[in-house]
C-alpha cells in the first residue's frame, strides 16, 4: 500500500521529539488504514497538526500540499493565496487568514482533538493531576514543585502521541503550558487549564486563541499563573482547575468534521 507522504515538523530528530507535532502521522494511519512516511516539505502531499502554515506558505506557494488542521503562529502579514484551500485549520482566528470565498468549505479543529483516537481500551484513573510542560518550561521551579506533589504525574512531551494519551487519560484534571497538552486532554474529557509560567513560546497566546476559537468566541480564558498556583496542595489544585474548566462545546461536531475532511 502506497504510504502518504506527511510532512511535520522534527526540530531535532530523532534525539528530542514533541508529541504535539508527531501526533498526526499515528492518526492518518488508523483513520485511513494507510501507512505514514515522512516527507521533506517540498514534496511532501499532506501537511497536518502545527503552527506550520506560515512556513509552508514560504516553501509551497505553488503545488500545495493538503493541509488537515495546521495553523498560523502569529498574524501572517503576507497575502495568502485566493487559491489555498485546505481541508481543515486549527481555528478561525487561522481561517480569517484566507479568502473569503473559500472559508465555508474549510473544516476547523485541530487534530489533537482524535487523540481519544490513540487510546486502545479503558483506562484506569490513576493520578489526581497531570503536568505536561512545554518543552521551554521544562525546568520552570513552578512546574518542578508541582510535579513533586503526592499523586501527581509529570507527562513528557518527548513521549509518543500515543503514550502521552494514555497518561493524559488517566489523570483526574490537568495543568499544561503545551497547547497539546491542552488539546488532548480535551479530546478525552479532562478537565484541565493551561499555566503560564514563562514568556519564551513563539507566537504568545496566539496559537492558543486560535485553538479555542473553533468551538465559539467564549472558551478562551486566560491562563493561570505562578502566583495563582503557589502553595497550593493536590486537592486544591484539582479544585481550581475542576472550578475554571471551560468544556470544549461541540468537539463532537469539530471531531467528525475533521474526519470527514480526511486528506486521502
């Protein structure tokens, strides 16, 4: 069987890897049932899950690939092609990017949210909270202090989409500074809040908004913070975010529209 040739993004393969950007290949191959290879950017024919838009435009501005629920970083000041239409983006804050003939036919949601995908069978509640740090804010003292407490599970990104999932899915709530660990959380029902504690993502707040505008102007908040968090034992923590969770309205809906806009 002919593999489909994904490209995404390896910052420093195969040392170091981001759950968040490996996590679409695994997908597309148990959503088409047709092996995955991956594929220099410039002959690459799908491009799925990562703020990689603006990248790819630069590479691919003719013979564009598909393109299943990536997004933009930050605005993106150049004209996009009138002819660029993917088959889905992260969010509508993305999907003003293009032209506005297109946009009806264009899917929102990022892919992350078919994480429950990745999980074989029931998974048994085992952790209170789970910390998913971004891969800056690895060795943040917040994050640190946090991931010391009794009952809770420090979850790295380096793991595998699949790995991340079934951890993800055995904690009561969970606290993220990646927007991934945000994203599957969602997808398999935990409640959860992103925390701030640094200024280094690339973008800001961006890709986040971005995320959260496909279900409705309402669902983004802002994050928690160092001082919202410090001192607090497990069952406060666990109150906090239970009592700020937002649920993800209509990711049923965003879910079979994202299948529905399968690039094979």
């Amino acid at each position: 069987m002919t593999p489909i040739r994904l490209w995404w993004w390896r910052w420093r393969f195969p040392a170091d890897l981001n759950f968040g950007d490996e996590l679409t290949a695994p997908l597309l191959e148990r959503l088409s049932g047709r092996p995955v290879a991956w594929t220099p950017l410039e002959s690459a024919e799908v491009v799925g899950a990562g703020s990689v838009l603006q990248k790819f435009l630069r590479a691919r501005p003719t013979d564009m690939p598909q393109v299943w629920g990536a997004g933009v970083i930050a605005p993106h000041r150049d004209p996009v092609p009138a002819d660029f239409v993917p088959r889905a983006v992260r969010g509508r804050l993305t999907l003003e990017h293009l032209d506005p003939s297109v946009r009806d036919g264009v899917a929102l949601g990022d892919p992350g949210i078919l994480a429950d995908r990745l999980v074989d069978g029931p998974v048994a509640k085992r952790y209170a909270l789970g910390v998913v740090p971004h891969y800056k804010d690895a060795d943040d003292p917040t994050m640190r202090a946090i991931a010391a407490l009794p009952g809770v599970r420090r979850i790295n990104i380096a793991w595998s989409p699949e790995e991340v999932a079934r951890e993800i899915a055995a904690c009561e709530v969970v606290v993220s500074s990646s927007m991934h660990g945000l994203i599957f959380a969602d997808a398999l029902g935990v409640p959860n809040a992103r925390l701030k504690v640094s200024d280094k993502l690339v973008g800001g707040d961006f890709k986040f908004r971005d995320y959260c505008s496909a279900f409705g102007p309402d669902r983004y908040q802002p994050p928690l913070t160092p001082d919202d968090v410090r001192d607090l034992d497990v069952p406060q923590l666990v109150d906090l975010v239970t009592g700020r969770f937002r649920p993800p309205t209509g990711i049923d809906d965003l879910k079979r529209g994202l299948v529905g806009a399968l690039p094979v």
